[in-house]
C-alpha cells in the first residue's frame, strides 16, 4: 500500500507547502488587490476538489485492492450521480468565473482622469514620454524615428512639442491617482512588468496597447520585460519609482520637451565624464549586453577590455584603444568580436559623448 | 432503453461478411518487412523510436536550461543565446515531434487496426510515406544546429517579428529551417491522419459499432479529427512567415526599427500570428491529451478490472472537449494587446472547457470505486496520470480566468501549469501505455523491478520539479530567462531562497531524467530476455489480445478477422465465468446475464 501512502503524503505536503513557502505573492503596490482575491478564491476552490478527489482516489486504491477471492462490481453508467457530479461542477466554476469576470470589467474600463504616460520598448531598454502641460501627446510614427528623433514624433504636431521625453532608466508617477499607461514597441514585442501592480501588457510594433492601475505605495520597483525580445531579453530592465505628488512634479520639470531636444537643448547631465558615461551607459541600455563583472553576456564584458586583444570573426585580431571603441560605437558591425553575432545598433553620440562614454569604459575595465 | 444497457443493441450476432476475406499482399524481401514497410505495426514502431531518439536529445536540452537556471554560468557554452535556443528547440521537440509523432503515428499507428479488427490501415503506401516524411521533418529540424547562427531562439511560439530580425538567434537560417520542417511535418501527418480518420470510420471489423469502439480509439480519432483540422493553421503562418523573412512581404510585419535600421516592412500585424499559431496551438494540447485520456480510460478499466464508468458520457466528454478547444485560442493572448473584451468571452469558454475535463477525471476515480485493483505497473502510471492531471487542471483554471492571468502570464506559473498537465501528465501516460502494451509488441513481458522503480523516481520526482515551481511564478519569476539576475543584479523582490528552489528543481530534473536510461535498458534488455507473456498477459477484451499470434503478424488477424459482440468493457461480470469477456465472444450461458 505504499502508493496509497505516497498519495497521501503528496497530497498533503501540496497543501503545506502552500501555507508555509515563503514564496508568495510580492507586496501589493496598486489598486488591483482584487486580482489577489479572486487567486485567493481560486485556491480554496480549486484546493479543496484537488485534496478531495486524490484522497477519494487513495481510499478507492487502498479499500478495493486485489483479492483473490472478490470480483469488481459491474456498474456502467450512473446517471443520476453523473447529473450530480455535472452539475456540482458546473457551479465550480461559476462561482469562480463570475467573480473573476467582474474585476475583468474594471479592468478594461480605464478611468477617465487617469494620468498618461508612454513606455516604449526596444531592443533591450526602456524609454518614457509624458503628455506635457496640454495633457495630449503627439502623433508618432516609426517612420519618423531618426537619430536626432529617437521617440518618432511627428515634428509638425503642435500636441507634441511640450512631449516630456525621458530616455533615462527611470519613469516616476505620483502616488494615489490612476495612470493610464500606453505601450509602443520600435521592434519586437515586449511587455511592461511590474510584479507588484500585478497588472500588465505587452507590447506590440504597429499598435498602441495599454493597461492602467493606481500606485498605491511610495518606492522604488524594478521594472522587466516578460515577452521574449531576443537575446537580452533577460537584462530588459528599468525602475518605476513611486513617489509624492510634489516630488514627482519636481521630477518631470528635470526632463527635456521634444522642443527642447529639437532645438539641440538636451538634459545634460552635471557631474564628472565618468559620471556622465556611467548615464549615458544606462540611457543607452548598454548594460542588456555587456556585463561590468565578466560574466557571459550578449556582447563581449567590458570588464579587462581596454588594452586587450581581441580576436575578430574575420580571424584577424585588434588591440582594444580608444579608436577601436569609438568606431564600435558609432558602426557596431564594422569589426565584430569572435563569438558574437552583429546585432549592436549604431549609437548616435555627440564628441563630449562619446569621450564621457570611452572614459566610463575605461573606468571599469580595470 | 435503460442506460446501463451497454451493448446499445439486441444485435447479439454480427451481421454476415459482405465480401470475401481476401488476404494481404506480404513482402518478401527485408526491407520491404522492416525500413519500407506498409504495415502499420513496423511504422508504429518507426515512429516511436524516431521519437524517442529525438525526445531524448530535447530532454538532454532541458537538463543544460536547468543547470543553468540553477548555477548560472557553470556551462560555458551556455550563452543568453544558446539558452533560448535551448528553450525553443526543447519545446518544438517535446509538443510536435514527441508528443505528437508518438500518440498519433506512434500508438495511432499500432492501435487503430488491432482494436477495431481492422487488417492494416486503409493507405498502407500513404502510412508509410507519412513516416518518411516525419523522419525527413526530424532531419532538417536536427539540421539546424549546425547552419550558421544555430537553430531559432525565439520560442516554441515562433512569435515575429523577433523570430526573423537579427537580435534573435536563428533568424536566417534557423528560423527557415523551422519553418521548412513543420511544413513537411504537417504534410506528412496529413497523410497518417487521414488513413487514421477512414480507417476508424470505415474499417471496422463486423459488430464493431462506433459505441463499442474502446475509448483509447474514439480519444485518438477525435485528437487525429482536430489535427487535421488545426495543422493547417500552423502551416500557413510558417509559410507566411517564411514569405515575410525571405521575400520582405509585410504579413505579420509592421513598419520597424530593428537595432537602429529602418526595414522595409509595413502594416502587418504581429497579433495576426498569434491569433494563426494559437487556433493551431490550442488543440495542440488536446492532440497530446485526448490520446492520453483515452489511453488512461482503458488502463484503469483493464487493471482495476471493472468497466470504465459512464462510458458514454466519455465519448461524449471527448467529442464535446474537441470542439471545445477550437473556440478558447485566445486565452493564450489576454496580454497579447488584442482587443481586451475578447478576455470576456475566451475566460468563459475555456472555463466551460473544465466541466466535460472534470467529468473524465471523475469517471476514472469512479472507475476505481469498487473495482478489483491490480496494481501493475501500468496502473502504476495510470495513477500517477490522474494525481498530475488534477493538478494540471486545475491550475488550468487560474489561467484560464482572464483576471489571474494577467499577474500570472509569462511566469514560471505558466512552465509549471503547462508542464504538468501536457507534459508530465501525457508521458506517465505514454509509460503506463508502453508497459501496458509491451507484451503484445514483443510477446515478452518488461521487467517489473525496473518497472516500478521507473515508476517511483518519475512519478515523485516530476512532482517534485514541477509543484514548487508555481510558486516562483506567483512570486513573479518570468519565463525564458537567461538568468535572472541581470546586469542590475537580481530583482528587488527575488529573495536568495529562491534561487534554492531552483536548485532543488534542477536536482529533481538530472535525477530523473537519469533514470530514464533504466526504462530504455529496460525497453532492449526485455524484448529478448523478458518473461514470454502470451496472448493475453493482464486479461484484457479489446480486439489486439485476441490475436491468433503474439506479436501479430501482418495482416493482424491470421486467417478470418474476428466479430464483435460487445462493448470494450465487459469486466467483472456477474455470473461470467472469468472477471472479463473479450469483445469477440458471442452471447451464452458462460458469459453471464448482462450481455
């Protein structure tokens, strides 16, 4: 009778393993603790037939086991125990379907107040744009994304030019209100993930998606990517940070409008070359590939990359200088690294960029 | 007429042969009798072992993802690109050319002529280039890792646009390769899925009506019917995709910047495919798990040695969760960005999907209800079957329920939910199937011992890989990742301890994928030196133990194939000399009062 037992104890060690694993839900952050109540619903419900239909199974094993001298019963068809057994079912799954349909409803149903804000999703980082004062964003499309225009907006739509475009790694939003987010893809499909707001949607190359949810709690989050985008996928990340309504105001006053960058008024960034390579390194999502610390990535680390040798995938080799990474920068494809695929788009940086960036490398090299 | 009148008809004779028993065309020379054969038995096995050898090579793939989810750059070969290269081939593999290619050509093969008292199917030469074709698929799929660039590195889903830009491996060769070989795969399973369907419909033996059919037939019939009907889908989008990769049309393809080039491409959608692939993708899961109900159905009923319970309703059950399963695609996509009131009607037809599933799980524990049961090693499998399932379903469930999914979706919740019930649950099946099934094929019984230690280390030990992992989805854990502590470290909210889990899964996962050596030793060592089984080793009715010889020989039957004169499920009947009447025995004074 060991499988009755086995039985048995897989059964029950399901159940306490779900009552005492530690590895649960993360914190709730947003308004869609609802969500958190029908999975609560769904557990009991869907717990409750799983320990009782596999101890009905383990008795039937244990009580009905061979004997010689006893035959089964012969029992084809019940019909009134199958009617009942339909119909309990059937209410199952009602009463879990319902419940389940009508936070549907309110999530489809984006609040008319709710604050806007854009992701945008391309092979592997994150941007955001705001509305700006006039609350309306531009029209975009990819046909307009150039390198003086990163975002494709349209330069002739007067709703545009107050756009608030962060390409930092960060986007904040203010505690308390409801924010519609609206996701646009450059590439390939992602998805904006924020495990703690429970609420998200990928998005797609040719469509504006969205989701929408009320940050609920002040912090910081880290913000992934849950639709495979290809090799750096995993390292898609970003930071959601929550925060005051002032301090959030005080924030977005920091970012540049599409005016501002279309008239050659970037945010620059104070402090040391280092310190603005280390941004424009984050901005530019060059952590997706190249890992400081020597591990394996997409591309090659930049951990011991100054000054060393590096074996190209046409055989021939080159010394790693400040000529070598500028170009690879700015033409990527031009001398590729043995054992990498071509795939690194071309940076669009100025000089004092370019010199801050080489001087970050530099500085992590080591 | 009473319901419990199961022989649905006074017929206790079988009507008269219509025409003449006309005997087979054999061949003669050896490779006609075992590589070119038309014998559906030879083509089974054909099918099987390709299979398996390919199976074996996907869950190989699966052991390095594990090792590198657990200790995280250990293997030097295993890069961001490799991983998910790994993930994509190891899926495709497992879902089409395992799972598949084994349920349908595999015990499709061996079953359909033997239970319903049929010579062979009725294409012998079309059956037999169905598995050249499938081998061919293999090839070229086997092919991809040695192109430049390597196999496609953008899931089993196949989604574009990533699968054919540059910033996903495989996205020259790799990804044509795929497509070129699921085109031939589909080919070539039209070709065994159409002799499958007419052989079921008109190759049955005299008295075999359609409710006398054993359920393993009318699950097979019914998983073939959807395959021919979903396969299509995923032609034309490999096609369409291929198009778009390679001549630059705009199917699924919207204006793009890829790595900072502006393509050609414009106006097409993504979401097309999704929609194309999942209309496909969906009754894919019930291809693999209809065969493994009905498989199940007759595992319980023969070792427990009671009729299945409700056979009717089974037949029903499985017709109805058919159907079914072409109107609920879209709960693969509630985050895809379709239109989000969709969400209202999949959420509810998929959950209506739960109802006939509960009912088949309810029949087989009824089944077990006041039976006789022997614990065999298939029964062994049989219940491990069940016990999974149920879990499998029910987390089914969640997802199904638009609202969970969206926390949930793109989580190891989903690894877990999907392994368990079309992964571990169908291949404890394909096990308990094999054992059960082994004595008729070979005529020697498998090693017990081997059996059922087989059985314990699989049946605990995919539990205990796949249970736990549900939580790391709830935590938040996302699926097809590298590694999760990226260039930032891990995430805010992924504690150390969770990264032990992964440990423990991973040494689930070596340990029993290891011990799968023992059932394939078990497999060789058996077939010359295993206990002579006989006809008819664990009592059973159906048509394929009443053979003339064991192994059946071609043609099946010998001289004059047999008539039926009852059900599939004459167990245990009162009055009846033995505990079972097979179905080619005629009505009288030893068989009881119920016939």
């Amino acid at each position: 009778m060991v499988l009755v037992i086995v039985l048995i104890l897989l059964v029950v060690g399901s159940v306490l393993f779900h009552f005492l694993s530690p590895w649960y839900l993360t914190p709730i952050a947003s308004n869609w603790g609802m969500i958190d109540d029908i999975l609560t619903i769904t557990f009991v419900v869907c717990g409750f037939v799983f320990v009782a239909i596999n101890l009905f199974m383990a008795y039937a094993i244990y009580k009905y086991r061979y004997r010689k001298d006893r035959r089964a019963d012969y029992e084809p068809e019940n019909k009134k125990l199958e009617w009942w057994l339909t119909a309990f079912t059937t209410v199952g799954v009602i009463a879990m379907l319902a419940p389940g349909l009508i936070v549907w409803a309110k999530y489809v149903d984006v609040p008319e107040d709710a604050m806007l804000v854009e992701a945008i999703g391309q092979q592997w980082h994150w941007t955001y744009r705001y509305p700006g004062a006039d609350g309306v964003f531009g029209t975009v499309d990819t046909r307009n994304i150039s390198a003086s225009n990163q975002f494709g907006l349209n330069p002739d739509d007067p709703n545009g030019q107050d756009d608030l475009l962060v390409s930092g790694a960060e986007v904040h939003l203010p505690i308390g209100g409801p924010v519609k987010v609206t996701l646009r893809s450059k590439d390939v499909l992602h998805d904006f993930y924020v495990p703690q707001i429970r609420s998200k949607m990928d998005l797609v190359p040719g469509m504006i998606t969205y989701f929408w949810f009320t940050p609920t709690k002040i912090g910081e989050y880290d913000v992934l990517c849950a639709e495979l985008c290809g090799s750096g996928h995993y390292n898609m990340r970003s930071r959601m940070v929550i925060e005051e309504e002032a301090d959030f105001q005080a924030w977005l006053q920091t970012q540049p409008t599409f005016a501002q960058l279309l008239a050659g008024i970037g945010s620059t960034s104070g402090g040391t070359p280092i310190e603005q390579g280390e941004q424009l390194a984050r901005d530019q999502g060059c952590m997706a590939c190249h890992s400081l610390d020597g591990s394996a990535g997409v591309g090659p680390t930049w951990k011991g990359l100054v000054g060393k040798n590096e074996t190209l995938i046409d055989g021939s080799s080159v010394l790693v200088d400040d000529a070598y990474l500028i170009e690879s920068i700015l033409n990527p494809n031009a001398k590729v690294v043995k054992g990498y695929a071509p795939i690194m788009p071309p940076a669009q940086l100025a000089d004092d960029q370019l010199k801050a960036l080489v001087a970050y490398l530099k500085s992590v090299s080591g | 007429m009473a319901l419990t009148d199961v022989t649905h008809d006074a017929q206790d004779f079988a009507p008269p042969a219509e025409v003449e028993e006309a005997e087979l065309y054999h061949p003669k020379t050896w490779l006609g009798k075992y590589v070119f054969s038309q014998d559906a038995k030879i083509i089974a096995l054909q099918y099987s072992i390709t299979a398996m050898a390919v199976g074996l090579l996907a869950l190989l793939l699966s052991v390095l993802m594990r090792i590198q989810l657990a200790w995280p750059g250990a293997v030097s070969f295993i890069t961001p690109d490799t991983y998910i290269q790994f993930v994509t081939m190891h899926g495709m593999i497992m879902v089409i050319y395992l799972l598949t290619a084994l349920f349908l050509g595999g015990f499709g093969n061996y079953l359909i002529p033997l239970m319903v008292g049929a010579r062979d199917m009725v294409f012998p030469y079309v059956n037999m280039v169905s598995y050249w074709l499938y081998l061919f698929a293999v090839l070229i799929l086997l092919a991809s890792f040695f192109v430049p660039g390597g196999p496609t590195g953008s899931g089993w889903t196949l989604y574009p646009p990533q699968a054919i830009l540059p910033g996903t491996p495989g996205s020259g060769w790799g990804i044509t390769l795929m497509c070129i070989s699921l085109g031939i795969f589909v080919i070539g399973f039209t070709m065994g899925g159409l002799n499958y369907v007419v052989t079921v419909l008109q190759a049955r033996t005299r008295g075999m009506t359609l409710m006398r059919m054993p359920l393993t037939i009318w699950a097979i019939f019914t998983a073939t019917v959807l395959a021919l009907l979903a396969f299509p889908a995923l032609l034309v989008s490999a096609i369409m995709m291929s198009l778009d990769n390679l001549l630059g049309t705009s199917y699924f393809m919207p204006a793009i910047i890829s790595l900072g080039q502006q393509l050609d491409h414009s106006g097409g959608s993504p979401v097309l495919f999704q929609h194309l692939f999942w209309f496909f993708g969906h009754p894919e899961v019930y291809i693999v798990a209809l065969p493994a109900f009905g498989i199940i159905s007759e595992l319980i009923s023969v070792h427990a040695r009671k009729n299945i319970f409700g056979y009717r309703l089974m037949v029903w059950a499985i017709v109805v969760i058919g159907g079914l399963s072409f109107v609920v695609w879209a709960h693969h996509m509630y985050v895809s960005g379709m239109n989000p009131y969709f969400g209202f009607f999949f959420a509810t037809t998929t959950l209506i999907i739960a109802v006939p599933t509960a009912i088949k799980v309810y029949n087989w524990v009824l089944t077990l209800w006041r039976g006789n049961i022997r614990l065999n090693v298939p029964m062994l499998f049989a219940i491990g079957f069940v016990f999974t399932f149920i879990n499998g379903g029910l987390t089914g469930i969640f997802l199904g329920n638009v609202i969970i999914d969206v926390p949930l979706s793109d989580t190891y919740f989903v690894v877990a939910h999907f392994h368990m019930v079309m992964a571990v649950s169908p291949i404890l099946a394909v096990f308990g199937a094999v054992y059960h099934w082994y004595p008729k094929i070979t005529g020697r019984m498998l090693n017990d011992g081997m059996g059922k230690f087989h059985f314990w280390v699989t049946f605990v030990g995919l539990y205990c890989i796949y249970y736990p992992m549900h939580y790391l989805g709830i935590l938040g854990v996302p699926r097809r990742y590298f590694a999760n502590a990226g260039a930032n470290g891990l995430p805010d909210w992924f504690p150390e301890s969770a990264q032990m889990v992964n440990v423990g899964i991973t040494i689930a996962a070596i340990v029993v994928a290891s011990v799968q050596l023992v059932f394939l030793y078990n497999l060789y060592h058996s077939a010359t030196r295993g206990k002579p089984a006989g006809g008819n080793p664990w009592g059973a009715t159906t048509l394929e133990w009443q053979t003339a010889e064991t192994p059946p020989t071609h043609g099946n039957f010998g001289k004059e194939l047999p008539s039926v004169y009852r059900w599939a499920y004459d167990y245990s009947v009162p009055g009846a000399e033995e505990d079972f009447i097979p179905q080619n025995v005629p009505a009288g004074k030893d068989t009881g009062h119920a016939s």
